[in-house]
C-alpha cells in the first residue's frame, strides 16, 4: 500500500528516509554525500513523485521504492 507523503507528520518522515540511506548496500554514484544531503536528496524524490512510500502489511514495514 502506498502511503502518501502529506499524511505523515516531517520528523516522522525524515526518520524513515533516515533509516532507508543508513542501510547498507544504497548507493549514490561516485560520489560521497553526508547523511543530510542523503536525505533531502530521499525526500525531494518523495515530495516530486519520483519515490515512494510502501506500507507492508505482510512484514509490517516501510520501504522506499521508485514511482
């Protein structure tokens, strides 16, 4: 299920695109960027459409996929 970003409160949000660049293995090209350009960076996708939030109910996550 997709949840719209509106619907969650911006600390919450932030948290979770936190979490997703924190994983090991996401990859951002040659180039390094700190943590809070990782997630401005999530965020941005998620705001222009680009991403978005996936609900599963089966594992009771939240993943960030491409649109």
């Amino acid at each position: 299920m997709i949840i719209p970003i509106a619907d969650i409160a911006p600390e919450t949000l932030n948290n979770i695109v936190e979490s997703f660049v924190l994983r090991e293995g996401t990859d951002y090209g040659d180039y390094d960027h700190d943590l809070k350009q990782k997630v401005e960076s999530v965020i941005a996708q998620l705001k222009n459409g680009d991403a978005v939030l996936l609900y599963s109910e089966e594992y009771e996550s939240i993943d960030i996929r491409p649109a």
